[in-house]
C-alpha cells in the first residue's frame, strides 16, 4: 500500500490561489485511491494565472472538497471545478457555505459566468460542525475553529495509524472582536499552514484601536473624505463594529458612514443573524446598495466616511471613489488589511504619488494611512506560538499562502526557535507523506 501524498496546486509562492490535493492510499473498504481537495481558490494580484478556467488535474477524478472559509482566494474556483465534471461532496461549516454562496454569485456576476453554475455545486455542498469528528473510510475528518472568519474551520485528518495532518486555512488574528480565539492542536506528525504576515508583527490591539481613531479624528477635523477600501467578508463587520464604539463612546464626532458595497451589505445581515444587529448599525450610517444611492454620496459635503469594495483596490465601487477622491488633499485614504503585490491598493500604500485609474493618471495628494492590526491573519510572533504547541511530534511543516519573502522567514523561524522541519513547497511537486 502506497503512502499518501500531497501536492499543491495553488498558494505556493503567494498569497492566494489556495489548492491543495491529497491522495490517500486505498483501505480494504475504499478499493481506490481517494483523492481530496482542500480549498479550489482563485489567484489574485500580481503574478496571478492568466487560465484560471482549467486545472491541472481531472475534476471528475477528485472525491472529496474540503473548505477551510469563504473568502474568494479559498473558493473562488469552486464552481468552475463543478462545471468540468466534479462530482463528489463539498464540505464545509453552515456558516461558510452561506457566505460561499454569497461571494460566489457576486463573483459570477462581476465575471460574466453563468449563475446556474453556484447553483449546481450547492447542490453537493454539505455542512460540518466544529469539533465532532467524522469517519471517512481510512480517515477521520474534524473540524476545529480557525478563528479568521465567520465560519472558518482547520482540516485534522487522523488516520489509521494515528498520526495526523492539518490544513490550518488561514489562522485568525486571535484580537478579533467578533471571534473565538483558534484552537490549539498538538500531537500534530504533519501541518500545513499560511504565512501571510510570517515575517512582520501586528500592532497590538491598543495600539491599534488608539490609531484608528486617532486617523478618524484628524482626517474629520480636515473636514475630508476617508477612504477604506474594505473586504466584504469579516474586515467590513469589524470596521462597523470598531466605528460604532467609537461613536456611541463620542471618542469622534458622528459623520455620515456609507457602506457602498452591495456584497458586503448582504453578508453584514449573516453576521447580524449569528451576533444581533446592534453590533453592526449606529447613527448616520447609510447603506447603499443601489447604483442610484450611491451616485448621491458625493453630493453630501464635510467630512465623511466610505466604505467600498474591493479592500485591494482591483475593482467595485472604491475605484470610482480613489480616481474622485485620491487628487483632494483632505482626503484621507486608510488601508485595513493586506494588499497583494501589483494591486491598486499596494502601490497607493507604498506612496505612489501617481496612479492609473480605469486609463486615466490620478495624482494621490491624499493622506495614506494603513493598520495591520485589523488584519484577520495572525502575525508572525502567533503563527510560530500557535506551531510551538505541536512542536514535539511534527515531522514537517508545508509553510504555504504567503508571499515568498514572508513565508521564507517563517520557515527560518520554525528551524531555529522550534527546530522545526519546515518545507516551502513547489507548485506541482507531490510529497509523500509518512502517515
């Protein structure tokens, strides 16, 4: 009987694109070689495929989807893998598929795909909750809490022998408001992991919260606009969140806040079912889903706030706010979350003083201003606290999802504080796996 494998497809040498395959060897009761995807996402930023309609294996061939949250770099492919002739299960939470299907639908709209397809990989979704396992012929499947999203889960796959392997998603950054800390896991023979702030620390949560509002403050006495380019997905309802304390405590003068993404709207309402409304809704907040309401934003003078879609600048309605706004001196534009090399929103942060937006050159005379501390991601200190409690029976650790220069100094970090085994694995390149 042949070792299980793994080879990853996607999340190797960036951020994004997350797809890994893993081949297990047939038990007495299987008969073939089970193959199981864990995450089918979409490449974005710099460096992103310019095919990402195929694969490079045969969907019909895979049994088994695992998705670890919702976010479009973890499923954005999902639907594209159904069409080419998947036909076996999707797992995920209840609350991922929710989202899933939210997220997907505007990105079948955006990208001019035929709707019908999220509606057939609905059909083979199923949902899992946290912590009870589940048996899979030759493994056990459990789900435990990532911490990152609404609805994230890390992938333990226990097998006959005992050892185990875990997908890990990407790890919450464990400050958030909204979240449960992630588990802790030990007795771990493989992991694998993201890296996207593997070699930087956030700012601590004081720090951040004092910055916030500190940037709030300033940017409305200019009596300006501030710009936040925001996820649809957790950084817009922890944005809320934040705002809303803010003013209810009147630590800053209550402004008119529009949020001026459709998407985003609609996945507030998730959260206000699991968390209430109030968390999320303060005065002089305006939602403007519809293209006519938020025509009107730039009618209301003084300093307001915008939030809009996407939180990298690469399309929705805060492209059309930065090429209005960008060139005003009073305007501040406020970065809270990562931005992928070659993106809009990274060339902005990193100070560009011109840009071009939809073929026009934009001058950027506004005040740039970003907070890692918001990031659902945790940073490179807790990603090496949250490997110490597995430390001991680690064989190897596949240190994936981050940008190369990120996910080198962790895996450094693993060797020397942890004495770690850690791989950077190889798009394409299948290791075997001593399970």
């Amino acid at each position: 009987m042949s070792k299980p494998t793994l080879t990853c497809w996607g999340g190797v040498g960036s951020v994004t694109g997350a797809n890994f395959l893993l081949e297990i060897s047939p038990s007495q009761e299987l008969g073939t070689t089970k193959k199981i995807l864990v995450d089918c996402g979409l490449e974005q930023g710099e460096g992103a495929s310019q095919d990402q309609n195929t694969f490079p294996y045969d969907p019909a061939s895979i049994d088994l989807l695992f998705i670890t949250h919702a976010h479009i770099d973890h499923i954005g492919r999902v639907h594209r893998l159904v069409a080419q002739g998947f036909k076996g299960v999707i797992y995920s939470t209840a609350e991922t598929k929710e989202i899933s299907e939210l997220m997907l639908r505007d990105l079948v709209h955006i990208s001019g795909e035929e709707d019908h397809m999220v509606d057939e990989a609905l059909k083979l979704w199923q949902t899992l909750p946290y912590h009870e396992p589940k048996a899979f012929g030759s493994f056990t499947l459990e789900l435990l809490n990532a911490g990152h999203i609404l609805g994230s889960a890390m992938y333990k796959f226990t097998f006959e022998s005992g050892k185990s392997m875990l997908f890990t998603g990407d790890l919450g950054n464990s400050s958030t408001p909204l979240l449960p800390k992630t588990d802790t896991v030990d007795g771990l023979t493989y992991l694998l992991m993201d890296s996207v702030y593997g070699d930087r620390n956030h700012e601590s949560t004081d720090e951040r919260d004092m910055k916030f509002k500190q940037v709030l403050k300033e940017s409305i006495a200019r009596g300006g606009t501030i710009l936040i380019p925001i996820f649809s997905l957790e950084r817009t309802q922890v944005i809320l969140y934040e705002l809303g304390k803010l003013v209810d405590a009147k630590e800053i003068p209550s402004v008119p806040v529009f949020l001026d993404s459709p998407l985003a709207i609609r996945v507030t309402e998730v959260y206000e079912r699991v968390y209430g409304k109030d968390k999320f809704t303060f005065p002089k907040l305006v939602e403007t889903a519809r293209v006519q309401d938020a025509s009107e934003i730039g009618r209301v003078k003084g300093a307001k706030i915008i939030l809009a879609g996407s939180g990298m600048s690469t399309a929705g309605r805060i492209v059309r706010h930065e090429e209005h706004y960008l060139p005003d001196p009073t305007t501040t534009i406020l970065f809270v979350g990562y931005q992928a090399p070659g993106t809009l929103g990274r060339m902005i942060s990193e100070g560009m003083k011109e840009v071009m937006i939809e073929g026009a050159k934009v001058k950027v005379l506004a005040h740039v201003e970003a907070i890692d501390g918001f990031s659902a991601h945790k940073d490179s200190d807790h990603l090496v606290e949250f490997v110490s409690s597995t430390a001991e029976t680690l064989k190897d650790v596949f240190i994936t999802m981050g940008e190369p220069k990120s996910s080198t100094f962790l895996a450094q970090r693993l060797r020397d504080e942890l004495d770690v085994e850690s791989i950077l694995p190889e798009r394409g390149k299948t290791y075997e796996l001593d399970l």
